[in-house]
C-alpha cells in the first residue's frame, strides 16, 4: 500500500531483461502550471516498453536507469493546475503523454499537459481505454495523417493482429480502403470481422508473391525482420508508399525505393489529444474495436513483458494499476 505522499510503481535500476522490473515506492507527482495529475487505473503495455526496458527503444531519450517505462494511460484526473480548462477533478481521460520523453506509466499516478490527454471512450472501461493511446495513435497518424488513405485505395498491413496492426485495419477500412493484412492463420477469422479483405499467412506464405498493386504498405515488422520492408516495396504500384514503423527506412530500401519509383518514409508517434478524442467517438459509434487480450496486476509487468516479447499477442496487453 502506497502512503500519502508516494505511490507504487515499477522502475529498474538497470537494462535487462524481464526480471530488471522491480515495485517501488515513489514520491507521487505534482501538475505544473497547465499540466493534470492523473491517477492511473490501468497502463497499456507495448513493444516500445519493452525495448526501451532492454536498453533499445527511448532508451537513447530516457538515459540510463533508474526509470519508470510505459506511456499508455487511462485513469482519473486528480488534480489541475493553473491554466487548465479542458478538464477537470474526476474527469474520466486516457492519453500517451509525454512521449518519447519518460511518462512513467507504470505508477499510480502520472502528471502532463492537460491537453495531451482526451475524455476517454465512454463505451470502455479503464483497462480497454488504456489499451488503446499509443496503438491507436500510431496508426492513426500512419494511416490518416502521414498516407492520408483514401476510398478505394489497397492498404496492406504487416503484423495486422498486433496492437497497431488491427486499429490499422479497422482504420484503413473505415476510410474505404481494400485492406490487406499478414498474420498467423488462427487470427484471420477475427481480422475478417474486423474489415480485412484478404489475409495471408506469413509463415508459409510469401506476401510479395500474392500481392500486387498497392498504395500504401504499413510495415509494422521493419526491415530487420525477413526483410519485410524491401520486399514490401515489390507489393507497391508507381508512386506507392511504404510507412516503416519500427525502426525507420534503411537507407539501402530508401534508395531501392527510389530507384523503383515508390515512396518510403519512418514513422514515430507523438502525443494528439486531438486524435484521441476523434478516435474515443468512432469507439464509442462501433467503428473501431479495441482487444486486450488480458489485463495483469502493475507488480506482474514483467510477466506482460514476457508475454509480450512472444509477439504472439492478440491486440493489447495492459496492466491493473488501481489497488
């Protein structure tokens, strides 16, 4: 039990692996001048949490440990400080503060603009609203902002059955697109449900071999992964963009892509209170689903974090934090 004044919380004292996450106590925050404390009800856990855990991933930004990962957020506004008028004590919000800057997530309470938060989906409870900021604004600012999908278009999606990957199908699909997605075959009746036209099994099946003609390719796999975002680029029609996520566009695909004609640009998601509460309204209409696979205690993140690294995950991982 945490005391007046401090709050449980995960950190880590140094890189390693899953064992390096360890409960703390510690001193709970206070809002600065346009900035909200929140107290968290649950955490979203993602592949760049565990990276950065490992000494990869915002690890760079972070510096070296101590420090608490996790930017997924859903709680409580508890306190406000001056300047804030979007919100207030008791509102009911979810964000990716602070992003790719520590936000320390894994705590009871975390504090950050206001204005990098949004009311949370009134159709969720905490534990699905705080699976879906950093997935969700991930391919939102892929999809809308960065390829700007239009009807009609051919979307495919690498990794569709992961976290990004089916906010990035329901998305790509809204919109009006033909959507495309690789995944293990025991997902593709799910994915089906949520708007994919065609699926294909990665582990047998070679995607460049059957598909063609596509205007953009969300690559939520990268490079270093089979290759996936050169051969990618043989998916891609004249003009065609390819959105690496993970670890940006090699300069030796970015050349290749030039050479072919085709467009190929890196990716790295930013906080959007903006984008949050548009994507709230199109949970709360039924447009787009969120799926938590399960919901662990906080002082069990290392065990998500196992579970996690499998990359065997359907949809999110996310963490209980309200005692």
């Amino acid at each position: 039990m945490s005391t007046m004044g401090t709050m449980r919380a995960i950190s880590q004292d140094a890189f390693g692996g899953p064992e390096a996450l360890k409960p703390v106590e510690k001193t709970r925050p206070s809002p600065l001048p346009t900035e909200v404390l929140v107290r968290v009800m649950a955490a979203g856990v993602n592949p760049v949490d565990i990276k950065t855990r490992s000494g990869d991933g915002m690890a760079a930004v972070l510096g070296d440990p101590p420090f608490t990962v996790g930017w997924d957020v859903s709680g409580i506004v508890e306190e406000v400080g001056f300047g804030v008028h979007t919100l207030q004590p008791g509102d009911e919000v979810y964000g990716m503060p602070w992003f790719p800057r520590e936000a320390g997530a894994y705590a009871e309470y975390v504090t950050a603009p206001s204005r990098q938060f949004a009311r949370k989906p009134q159709s969720l409870d905490h534990e699905h609203a705080a699976g879906v900021p950093l997935a969700a604004l991930t391919a939102w600012q892929t999809v809308v902002d960065a390829a700007a999908v239009q009807e009609g278009q051919r979307v495919l999606v690498h990794a569709a059955a992961g976290g990004v990957g089916h906010f990035a199908v329901q998305l790509a699909k809204h919109l009006g697109a033909h959507v495309i997605g690789t995944a293990r075959a025991p997902k593709h009746a799910w994915l089906r449900e949520l708007g994919a036209d065609k699926l294909i099994d990665y582990t047998w099946e070679r995607f460049e071999d059957l598909v063609s003609e596509v205007d953009v390719v969300i690559d939520l796999i990268g490079e270093g992964a089979d290759r996936t975002s050169t051969r990618s680029l043989a998916t891609l029609r004249e003009n065609g963009l390819l959105v690496a996520v993970p670890s940006g566009v090699p300069g030796e695909v970015r050349s290749a892509a030039r050479e072919r004609g085709l467009r190929a640009t890196g990716f790295l998601v930013e906080p959007d209170g903006h984008a949050l509460a548009r994507l709230a309204q199109l949970i709360d209409d039924g447009a787009i689903h969120v799926e938590v696979e399960d919901a662990l205690p906080l002082e069990e993140a290392g065990e998500a974090h196992r579970r996690s690294e499998t990359g065997r995950t359907r949809g999110k991982l996310v963490l209980r934090v309200a005692s």
